[in-house]
C-alpha cells in the first residue's frame, strides 16, 4: 500500500549502506523499486522491494525466486530508455513523485554520467535527488530555501550560460553568476548559517552536499 508520494529506486550500482536507507525510511521512504539488477542488491542487503522493473536481464533467477511472491516484478522490454527511467516512469505513473535514486553510480562512468542526466531529464516531472557514497545531489530552479548548518560543504553546479544564480547564506555568494559545466563551478563552497537561500532564473542548476551531515542534523 502507498502511504505518501516518497519512494526509493535502487539500481545496480553500489548500494548505500543501511543505514542510510534506514534513515530513508524514517523519513518517509518506505516504497522502494529495484530498477533490474537492484534487486541482486536487495537481496545481499536483506531489504524488501515492492518492485522490481525493468527489461529483466540483469536480476538472477536466484534472485527472483527468492522474492517471489514477496515483491511485484514488471518486465519492461523496451530499448530506448534505461531500467532506472522505466522505474522513474512507472514511479511517477502511481504519484510517486518525491524520488531517492541509489546504486546508480559506480565502476561505469558512462552509466554515471546517464543517471546525472536522468536527474535533468525528469526534473520537471518530479523531485529527483541522487545519493552516492557519501554525496547527497539534488536539482533545483526557481527560488529555493535549503535547510544547512554553518559551515556544511555545499557545491553547485550549472549546465549552460543563461542560468543565473543569486545566493544568501554562502560564505562565497554567487552574485547572478552563472555556473556553466566545464567553464566555471562553486565546488566547496561554505554555508554561513541554518539556511541557503538559492535564486536561480533560466535554467537548472545541481547541489552537492556531504550525506554525512544532512543525515547528522536531518536537513533532508
């Protein structure tokens, strides 16, 4: 049963660590859908996935048989979209649209590279935020307030010379900047105090924080 519009998609990269989903959970993302080969993961981490969605050639047979019965497995055979967009997909079809992605980076830069653009691509359609290790991303446009603590590493991220940013709450602020990828960034950037207020016009931009310290005092 869906209790809220919050879940977790968990593909076959490298996993959290419980704890992190456990917090996850305490949080409110308590659904989670296992993007193909995510499911070998959630078995080898002993969690339950209330699906498991893709084109299904990545997932073991020892794997679907352990969860048989227990978890509802979608194959999805189409060629043109990756298994975590079919999960981002079906995930917002039901109305959950306040989505984790996790395992999606690892020892495949390319695979990397496409889930950071995943995050771009489905921006406008729901809230999509990455963590990996001990990063936490998120995108955001528009006028934003991010709950900080003084002196978390914040770095930000820009794609293009049209997005301009004007922050208060930064040790270095950004003064209607843009922060376009492979020109300019605010990688380590400071936070001043107990917020970060982030106005952004033309475009989208990613921040970075230390997963560590938003679990710590709870900015999710």
């Amino acid at each position: 049963m869906i209790k809220n519009n919050k879940c977790i998609i968990l593909a076959n990269g490298k996993p959290p660590a419980k704890s992190v989903l456990a917090y996850l959970k305490k949080k409110g993302y308590s659904f989670l859908i296992c993007a193909d080969g995510g499911a070998n993961t959630a078995r080898k981490i002993n969690v339950l996935p209330n699906y498991i969605i893709g084109d299904l050639d990545s997932v073991t047979k020892v794997t679907l048989k352990y969860f048989n019965g227990k978890s509802k497995v979608i194959g999805i055979k189409r060629q043109n979209d990756t298994d975590v967009e079919k999960c981002i997909k079906y995930a917002i079809k039901k109305k959950l649209d306040d989505i984790v992605l996790t395992g999606v980076t690892g020892n495949r830069l390319d695979h990397t590279f496409c889930n950071l653009g995943i995050v771009l691509k489905f921006s406008h359609l729901a809230k999509i935020r990455i963590i990996a290790e001990n990063s936490f991303l998120a995108s955001y446009s528009g006028n934003v307030d991010i709950k900080t603590c003084s002196g978390e590493t914040i770095s930000l991220y820009g794609f293009n010379s049209k997005t301009k940013i004007v922050s208060e709450g930064l040790y270095y602020p950004l003064k209607n900047i843009s922060l376009p990828f492979g020109v300019k960034e605010s990688t380590s950037n400071l936070a001043a105090g107990r917020v970060v207020r982030l106005r952004i016009s033309g475009g989208i931009i990613f921040v970075i924080r230390d997963l560590k310290t938003v679990i710590k005092y709870d900015l999710l």
